[in-house]
C-alpha cells in the first residue's frame, strides 16, 4: 500500500491529498530516510511524520485496510509523540 494511502486509512492524517503534499514536502520519515508519497509501506517500517514542530512516531502493524474507522488504530502503534 502507498504510504499517502496508508496514512489516510489509518486516520493519521485526514485526506489523501493533504498526505501527498507532506510527503513531498519531506515531512515524512520511513526508518529514517524521507520517503515519497509512492513509497510501498511494509510491516515493521516506522514512519515520522512531522506536524508543525510535533513529530509523530509510528511503527506499522498492518498494511490491510481496516473494515472500520474502529480498528484503523489498530494499524500502527505510537513510538513518541
């Protein structure tokens, strides 16, 4: 899954579009090197994503698009921030 989609439908950012325009601003960290909105997101990867001067770590747990917006945390899990 590309990383801009996998943002949106884990909900941490709201929009595909607002998720492309992070990653081309290169804003978006996959284990540690800026990644393009293309990029193919794997299990295991940790994504930085910095949102003003509050970045967000994450480590993916699932790239399978959840059935619900309930379960769309269940994804990913919190490093720091």
């Amino acid at each position: 899954m590309r990383i801009d989609k996998y943002l949106k439908v884990s909900r941490l950012i709201k929009r595909r579009t607002v998720a492309n325009e992070v990653a081309d601003a290169g804003r978006i960290l996959v284990n540690g090197k800026p990644a393009k909105a293309s990029y193919a997101v794997k299990e295991g990867d940790v994504i930085e994503i910095t949102f003003g001067n509050n970045p967000v770590k994450v480590r993916v747990l699932s790239t399978l698009a959840p059935a619900g917006k309930d379960v769309a945390r269940e994804m990913y899990e919190v490093i720091e921030g």
